[in-house]
C-alpha cells in the first residue's frame, strides 16, 4: 500500500493518481487538531474515489514551525518542519510513503539524503512521483485529469498543514502575523477527475 500525503491539492492528487496503476493508493492528510480538516480531506479523496484517513501530528511541532516562521518571517522553514514530521508519522504504519512535492517546490522539499534517512528509519520506500515535473508540466497534467478550484489560499479548504498553522499563528500572534509570514498565494482544490 501506498500512503500519500495528501492536502486536497492538485499536485498530491495528481501523485495519487500516478501512483494509482502500481500500488494501493491510500490518502493520507495530517492534522494538529487545532482545525478541524479531515473533511475537506475526504471530500477530495471521495471525488477521486480513493480510500482517506487523517492522522494525528504532533502539536509541538506545529507550535515549533509557527515559532521559527515568526522568527523567519517567512513560511518555508515552519512548513518543511512540519512536512518532514508528517512523512515520519506516515512512514511508521507505511510500506510506501509518498507526496506531492515538485522538482520545483520551495518548500516543502525532499532531498536524496532526508529521503534515504525516512527510507533507512523506517524501513518504507519514499516515493515522489512529481520530483522529475516543474510547475508547467503538473498543470498541463491537472488540466488532462483534474476538476480543480482555486483561489486564494485563505478561502480554499483544503487538509493541509498550511490551514492549522494560519490558525494557531493567528491566535498566537495575533491575525496581522499572518499576512505578515505567509505572502499572498494560490490554492487549489480537487472537486474530481475528468
């Protein structure tokens, strides 16, 4: 079985689907428990037809990514500490744990030696099936199998970490923090295949 990290996104549900012809494909979206996300995780995956959990991530590293985005002023950081915890937390029930991650992505990212670190932990295969794509060729894919919306980040619901952490930055710093920490960005949910 595969379990994908999944936010509702294209790029996981597109991995999801590369995956799909090879492996059992499970999605996977993490939560704090500080939103309540597990919905919009399983309304994407119902309109994938695929099978969905949630699992729980441990809130201290979610306080611990909104304390070093505070402190960066910028999002990557707290969200590749997030996103490397959510991979170990999938790999210790997994025999492949995969994401959604780009050859492009700023953040998160998955180098070689974190991936063979994961792989040598826990002894899982760490798939990334869009690590070869840039942002052009996953859109023209999306375009080909996907039924997305978008939309501002703010207004989009999806499961991912991003959600949770706009949420506890806000109320431990107040709303301004986070238009202050994350810039303006594009969402994307999926409502189907084609």
């Amino acid at each position: 079985m595969a379990r994908v990290l999944f936010s509702g996104g294209k790029d996981s549900a597109l991995s999801a689907l590369l995956l799909e012809p090879f492996y059992d494909v499970r999605l996977v979206s993490g939560t704090f428990g500080i939103r309540d996300t597990a919905a919009e995780g399983r309304a994407a995956a119902e309109a994938l037809g695929l099978p969905f959990e949630a699992v729980e991530l441990d809130r201290e590293v979610a306080e611990a990514a909104v304390e070093r985005m505070v402190a960066d002023g910028y999002p990557s950081g707290g969200i590749q500490l997030v996103h490397e915890h959510a991979l170990e937390t999938v790999a210790e029930t997994a025999d492949v744990v995969a994401d959604g991650t780009r050859r492009d992505d700023r953040a998160p990212t998955v180098d070689r030696p974190l991936a063979q670190s994961i792989e040598d932990r826990f002894g899982v295969d760490y798939v990334a099936p869009l690590s070869g794509y840039g942002r052009g060729a996953v859109d023209d894919l999306v375009e080909r199998e996907l039924s997305v919306e978008t939309g501002p980040s703010e207004s989009i619901p999806k499961a991912d970490y991003e959600t949770e952490l706009r949420a506890l930055l806000a109320g431990e710093h107040g709303p301004g923090a986070v238009d202050e920490v994350f810039p303006d960005h594009e969402q994307s949910r999926v409502v189907g295949r084609r």
